[in-house]
C-alpha cells in the first residue's frame, strides 16, 4: 500500500513510498484511512528537526491526526465505523501511563503515532488497539479529522478551568493568542463552554481567519493593529488566555493579560534560543496579589478526545458552515507538498471516501 513517509533527522526526505499492509495483531483493529490532518509538527518531522522512526528502521510513516473508517469487526467496534485514535502510548513503566494518562507520563519516553517511534496513519490502511479508538459520530463525518487538534485544545481548557476553580472563580472572558488550528478550536471550544472571547491573530481585520473567528461570535484582533496591551486596557483583563502563536514573548506577557485569579494556559512551541523579559511588578507583584496562573499544556488524555469530538458535533450543529470551513485545503497524497505549504487553518490529506 501507499503511505507517506519521512526520514527523521534527514531534512526534505518526505516522500510518497509504498509501504507493508498492516496486518493486525489479537485485539487490533484494521482501518482504512479517509483523512489525515497536516499540522506544524508533520512540517518539523519533514524539515528534519523532530521525529524517532521506529526501532531499527530509518522510515516513519507521517499522520497523527486521523479519521478512518473499521474494516474489519472488532472488539467494540463494527465494519464502517467512522473512528479516530489517539497519538500517545505509554512508556510502559510509569503510574500516569499505566493509569491512562500518557499525556502525563512522567518519564517523556512515550512514543507518539507518527511522530516518534511509531508510525502514523498518513497510509491506505492502518492496524490500531480498540483501547485507542475513538468513535466519531456520523453526523461529524469527515470533520472528524479535527479530532486530534480539538484534544489538545480540550484537554487545555480542562486544565485552565481545574486551575481556576482551586478558588472561587468567576469565568467569564477568554483570550486566545494564534488563528491557527489550534487558536481557532480554542476560540470555539470557549464559545461553547459560554465564554465571551477574543482571538488574536496576526492577519488583517478583511481576512478569512478574522471571519472564521468572528462566525462563533468572538471578537477577532489583528495584532498589527491592536497590540495585546492596549486590548487589556481596553477590556479590562481576561480570565483565561489560551496561547497558540508559539512565541515565547508573547508566552510570558500573558501574565500580563490575565486580570484577578486568571489562569494563562500555553500550546504553542518555540524552540528558539533567547532571552525573554518582561516587567518585573507582572510577576513580582501582579501575579501573587492576584493569584494568577500560568501553565503549559500538551497532547490529551482519552477524555478529552472524548470531549473533543462531542464539542465538535456541537459546534456544526451551531456553526456548521463555518466549521466545515475550517478544512481548508483537502488533497490527494501525490500533492502532500501543497498541504504542508497551506497558510490557512487545516490542510488534510485524502486518502479515500467513506
Ligand atoms: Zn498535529
Ligand atoms: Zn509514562
């Protein structure tokens, strides 16, 4: 069969390339893909600057954001299903994976399909444990591909909220930092959970992101025209801050953004070498005095994939023409290059129809 494969470490090696059919072990289920979502981290793997190919091979097949259908009957599953699966596995010898919690592993030598020594879902067909599938509800259909950013954004907003409600807390306004994918669910996820909500990105006020945000009802800030200080002056302080944009500057001033007993949660990556500052009161004084929070968060336990895929089925009920806009580039594997290059939301690669 056909998958699309990369070289972990070799930069440019990401290539179309036939690959062994999966043949699925006792308890394993057999899927055919339909869909695989292209995200920053398939751009990182193919560049060559992130990813482990499996033991003793020097090929990863690419694809952690997957929707499939089943083959093949299975263990809790029927022939036609429509599934997603999660990305993490555990490291085989911690309490957090060995309780379910792999995005809490505490040692970091979990693997992750298609990105560190497993291999993903970006080929004709693929072999995954029931344990790590995820049902997607036929009325989500192919918007199931956005299952696995959503749990990310899930998972973030469920510990913003943990954090916050320590203490009586009233949430009510919410800041996302970053349009893309991430930014973008983010923003609806907080709409959804009842949040007034402002995005800000860097594109202009006219572009398709600025509506894309502003069709769930958030208010949407191009940068280039308000910076975030002067947003906070004028809205006065948010209880949550979600950052998306991957610019540890912009990670630390938003403690800066947070008002009383705020809870700043950080997705986005920034693995440049520099220094950062910003005005020693924020943090000397500002955060104690008004028990603000900040705190990183990554991947997503099985429950926010959950969640994630039921917020998601809420959303194109409410907002579903938006929402189906938010897949804005759909090709064929040959035209991977044309996915990975997509500036807007989701690119995905097809792989085949329900
Ligand atoms: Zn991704
Ligand atoms: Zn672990």
């Amino acid at each position: 069969m056909r998958g699309l494969v990369a070289i972990p470490d070799k930069p440019h090696s990401t290539a179309v390339a036939e690959v062994p059919d999966p043949r699925p072990a006792e308890g394993e289920i057999l899927l055919r893909t339909l869909e695989v979502g292209v995200c920053g981290t398939d751009r990182e793997i193919s560049e060559g600057v992130f990813g482990v190919a499996p033991p003793g091979r020097d090929a990863l097949v690419l694809g952690h954001e997957f929707l499939g259908v089943v083959e093949r009957d299975g263990p809790g599953f029927s022939r036609g299903d429509l599934v997603t699966a999660t990305v993490r596995r555990s490291c085989g010898r911690c309490d957090a994976c060995a309780g379910g919690s792999p995005d809490a592993c505490h040692t970091g030598d979990y693997s992750e399909r298609g990105i560190t020594r497993l291999d993903g879902f970006a080929s004709e067909l693929a072999v995954e444990s029931a344990e790590h599938l995820v049902a997607v509800p036929p009325s989500l259909g192919r918007l199931g591909v956005l299952a696995e950013p959503g749990s990310v954004c899930a998972r973030a907003i469920r510990h913003a909220c943990a954090v916050g409600e320590r203490q009586p807390w009233r949430a009510e306004r919410a800041l996302v930092v970053g349009a893309g994918a991430i930014g973008m669910l983010s923003t609806y996820f907080l709409r959804l959970d009842g949040f007034e909500v402002w995005t800000a990105g860097r594109s202009p006020r006219t572009t398709a992101k600025a509506q894309l945000a502003e069709a769930c009802g958030a208010t949407y800030i191009s940068t280039a025209d308000v910076p975030l200080d002067a947003l906070v002056d004028d809205v006065g302080g948010f209880d949550v801050v979600i950052e998306a944009a991957g610019d540890a500057q912009v990670m630390l001033d938003t403690l800066a953004l947070l008002r009383r007993n705020g809870v700043a949660c950080l997705l986005g990556v920034d693995g440049h070498t520099r220094k950062v500052s910003l005005d020693g009161r924020v943090l000397g004084v500002d955060t104690i005095l008004q028990n603000r929070a900040l705190l990183g968060s990554v991947n997503a336990h099985a429950r926010d994939w959950e969640a994630a895929v039921e917020a998601l089925d809420r959303a194109r009920e409410r907002w579903g023409d938006a929402l189906e806009a938010f897949v804005g580039l759909r090709v064929a594997l040959d035209c991977f290059d044309e996915a990975f290059e997509f500036q807007g939301v989701k690119a995905t690669l097809q792989f085949g129809e329900a």
